[in-house]
C-alpha cells in the first residue's frame, strides 16, 4: 500500500491555485465535475507523482480548517526556500534550526491550512521513516 494523495477542500480555487503554483506545484490535471466538486491535481518539482488534489465546491466553502493540522513539504535548502517564497509575496515564519542539519519554517494557505517546510539533515532518507523515532 502507498498513500497517493491528499484532497485539500479550498474556497477559491483561482486563489487556492495561485498560492500553491507560487510554493512550487504545478498543475497536472483538471476534473471538472464530481460528486465533491471539482478536482485540481498538483505535483511537485521532482516528485514522480501528484500529491495534492485541490477540491473545489463553490457551494461548499471552507468554515474550518482544524481537521487538518498540517501538510509538510520537503525543501532542499530552507532558507533559500523562504527568500524564494518572499519574492512570490508569500510570507513564510522564520526558519527555526534543529540542530545538525535539520530546520523548518510555517507558512499559512489562503483558506487558512498551516504547511510545514522541512529541510531534512545530509543523508536523511527522502521521508520520515521509524529511524527518525529511535
């Protein structure tokens, strides 16, 4: 088994889009009409696979968002990231170093969903793995 995707209910798709592209995803896909709305596929830079399906219902807007606590996206360079992010005009938190190689920061989605970006430390596995708990 493997986790394909997550399905990110948004307000305003146009808007929701625009944030995402400027973080970094691009569109690879469109459905337009579902019993959930539509459906907006997104990949990342170097991932073989979608990752983030961005469902839209203009009748059904986005009123909480603490369901999901957060995503995460891994970043090869945070701070670089971030100084990227700024010029895009997307505010991202401070990085916060975690010792030998490790940092993240937080930034905010339109609709109110919190991201994490993560700089793993050199040789880190690609994902979270039960390593990083032992």
């Amino acid at each position: 088994m493997r986790m394909l995707h997550l399905g990110l209910r948004v307000t305003d798709l146009e808007r929701s889009l625009a944030f995402y592209t400027a973080v970094g995803y691009a569109k690879v896909g469109h459905v337009p009409e579902t019993g959930f709305g539509s459906l907006t596929m997104l990949q990342l830079p170097g991932d073989p696979f979608v990752s983030l399906e961005l469902v839209h219902d203009p009748a059904r807007p986005v009123t909480d968002t603490g369901a999901v606590s957060h995503l995460v996206i891994q970043v090869g360079d945070l701070g670089t990231t971030v100084a990227d992010l700024a010029g895009r005009g997307i505010a991202a938190e401070p990085p916060t170093d975690h010792g030998e190689g490790m940092a993240t920061s937080w930034l905010t989605d339109p609709d109110g969903y919190r991201i994490e970006l993560v700089q793993w430390p050199p040789g880190h596995p690609e994902g979270m793995t039960a390593a990083d708990f032992a």
